[in-house]
C-alpha cells in the first residue's frame, strides 16, 4: 500500500508497531527473568547458610532485597515496555537483573568452592566474577540518576563523565577476572588467570570501584542541577523525584534512629528498603509523566495524613497512659475509652490539618477554594446578569488559569418566541 508524500510515492509499512511490541515482549522477559531468578539465588543461599560458612540473614534483609529487586524490575519493565526509546527503563531492568545475578553468583561460588569444594560444576570459572558483578548494577543506578528523565545527559558537557562511569566496571570486572587469586586468601588457583594482566590492573580497578561509588553521588548532584535550570514538564518531572528523595531521607532518619538508639536492625532493613524502593517508583512516575499536575495534592495529602497519624499516635498513647495511671494498666476501659477519643476528633483533626497544610504546601488549591467561596456568598446577593457574568469569567481565570475564556449565555424562550413575527 502506497500514500503520496510532496508528491512522492513513498511504502508505509509497520515496523514502528512491530519494533515496539517486539520491546514490550524483551522488557516484560526480563523483568520475569530478574523475579525467577531470585529463586535459585535463595535456594543456593539456603544451602550455604545451612553449613554454617556464612550467617543466615535476618527475614527484613531478605525482604528488603526482595523488596528492591521487583521494584526496580517492575518500573523498569513498565518504562522499557512504553518507552523502549528511553534508556532508563533499561538501566532499572539492568539494576534488578544485575542485583540478582550477583547474589546468584556469589552463592554458587561459595557454596561449590568453599562450603563443599567440587559439589557445583564451574564454579572455578565463576571465582572471578563472585564479587565483581556489584559494580555492575551500581553503575546502572548511578546512570538512571544521571539520564533521569529526559533520557540524555544534562549538557554535553557531562559526556566526558559519562564516557568514564561505563568504562569503570568493565575495568573492575576484568580485573577480578584474570586475578590469581580472586577469593584469597580462602581459595587460590582461578583458571582464567593472567598474572602479567593482573599486575597491571590492579590499579585501574581499584580506581573503577572508586569511580563507581562516585557515580551515585554526581547522579545525584545531576538532578539537583537539573532541576535549577528545568522549566514547564520537566521540573514537574523533577518534582516527582524530589517528593521520592524526601520520603526516602525520613525513612533514613527512622533507620539511623532504630539502629543507634534501638538496636532494631529489622526496622533499620525495612526503612531503607522503602527509602531505595521508592526510588524507582518516582522514576517511572515522573518518565511516564504519572499525575505530574496532581503532585501538590499527593504531597499535601501526605503531609496531612503523616501529621494526623503522629498527632493521633501520640493522643492515644497519652490516653492509655493517663486512664491507665487510674484505672489499671489491664482494664479494657482504658482501650475503649482511648478509641473513642481518636474516633471522636479523627473527622475535626484531618480538616483542621489540611487546611493548614494547603495553605503552606498547596497554595494554589487554598487559595482557588477561598475564591470559589467567596464568590458562592456574593451570589446569594446579586442578581445583575452582566455583573454575574463579569464575576464568573474572573473566578475561572483566578483558579484555572486558562489561555482564553469566554461565556455563553442562551437566549430565554419568551424573549426568542417574543421577537418572532
């Protein structure tokens, strides 16, 4: 089939739909790929916690790597599959493969060379690779910062970094590799040993692991410079990560206290898990351009609720402490009245701190709210059509700010039937 283009005859054909299902069906396989293999890596480090080489991890660690892992594979798959163009969603599906592959890895090293020597076949060849393959992911999440969310570099001027932080991994990698003795001093004898090579990377390796660790931070410190020079979608696209860096620094702050001051290394793993989490989430949402005008309403609604439920924590407790003190720490009174109290001022609390909240961090909607109000009082009064019109046009201009507005009135039946011969 044919069309005319500027006079030409040229073919349309379907290889833009081809193409894009085609990358739908690899970013879903891999991110299936990344959750199934999740379960070789536990089986073999189940095998390897049972033979007391190494302690087995607390269930939050294994969570939180749980945790992380689908949540990366996830948006990335979502991304990759209705953005295949946008390099991110490919990073984030490297991230989850790259985490599971590693833990994959290491286990299988280290159950077939050092808890049963020889019961795995090819775990020698793997010796080099047992822990290098971190790197690897961490490189991809230092590159989703860094692209995030346009898909390109912030300036050209970023390219000569950007040439260095993918070139340092396979430096780290290729190092470990061709090492004697990769897992010393516990094993020796890697068969993909090359001494000479050896000697000469070892500095370059050392400088990638280096440079790996830094990518994080400049990832980090791309977005901040971003969001200082973005303008219209973009720096609502940027919000969505900043909203997602805020959440993801208080959960730091309640890991830091339950590890230092609590010593609950459970609430420590499950904190920063949703900190790390949360990450890929506002990714996704800000790529796919996810609700970017309702933000302020999610992070007003946030605020409020996140303060009632501190508020509504604290009252409880001081009622179950304070009824308690009289009645007997065991007396049901105490929950029931405790309850109560919470369920009584629950409706007044919440209106009383969105609205607070609104007029701090939703200003927009606070104040569109006080001039719809407004003008719901002076239309009780006034009943000058040409005054209400006038009104009406300036309302929907304050509130929603549109291009052009315009009010059309019907004519009354009466006066049409009237002017009629």
């Amino acid at each position: 089939m044919r069309k005319l283009d500027r006079g030409r005859q040229v073919p349309v054909t379907a290889a833009a739909p081809r193409s894009s299902s085609w990358a739908a069906w690899l970013a879903w396989a891999l991110a299936g790929l990344t959750v199934l293999t999740m379960l070789p890596a536990f089986w073999l480090g189940g095998l390897l916690w049972a033979t007391g080489r190494e302690p087995r991890p607390s269930n939050a660690a294994l969570g939180a790597v749980v945790l992380v892992t689908v949540s990366a594979a996830a948006v990335g798959g979502l991304v990759a599959s209705r953005r295949p163009r946008h390099p991110v969603g490919w990073l984030l599906l490297g991230v989850g493969l790259g985490l599971v592959v590693s833990l994959l890895v290491q286990a299988y090293v280290d159950y077939g060379l050092l808890a049963r020597p020889g019961s795995l076949p090819g775990a020698r060849y793997l010796a080099g690779l047992a822990y290098s393959t971190v790197p690897i992911w961490l490189s991809c999440a230092g590159f989703v910062l860094l692209l995030t969310p346009t898909g390109s570099l912030p300036s050209p001027r970023w390219r000569w970094w950007a040439r260095l932080a993918a070139v340092a991994p396979v430096v780290t990698v290729l190092g470990s590799v061709v090492q004697p003795d990769p897992l010393a001093p516990d094993y020796y004898g890697n068969p993909l040993a090359v001494p000479a090579l050896a000697r000469v990377l070892v500095v370059p390796a050392v400088a990638g692991v280096v440079v790996v660790m830094v990518s994080l931070l400049v990832g980090a410190l791309s977005l901040v410079v971003r969001f200082r020079r973005a303008r219209g979608v973009e720096r609502l696209q940027l919000r969505w990560l900043a909203y997602a860096a805020a959440l993801a620094a208080g959960l730091l702050l309640i890991a830091l206290f339950a590890g230092f001051l609590l010593a609950k290394d459970e609430v420590v793993f499950v904190s920063l898990a949703l900190g790390v989490a949360l990450l890929p989430l506002a990714t996704g949402a800000a790529i796919l351009r996810y609700r970017l005008y309702d933000l302020d309403r999610i992070i007003s609604r946030t605020l409020a609720y996140g303060l009632l439920t501190v508020l509504l924590g604290g009252g409880y407790a001081l009622v179950v402490l304070g009824l308690g003190q009289l009645l007997g720490q065991d007396s049901s009174l105490v929950v029931a009245g405790a309850t109560l109290a919470v369920a009584a001022i629950f409706q007044p609390a919440r209106r009383r701190i969105q609205a607070a909240v609104d007029r701090r961090f939703n200003r927009r909607r606070h104040d569109a709210a006080q001039t719809i109000q407004a003008f719901s009082n002076r239309l009780r009064d006034q009943v000058d059509l040409d005054t209400l019109s006038a009104q009406l046009l300036a309302v929907v201009e304050d509130t929603m700010q549109p291009n052009q507005a315009s009010l059309w009135l019907r004519p009354q039946a009466s006066s049409t039937a009237a002017g009629r011969p």
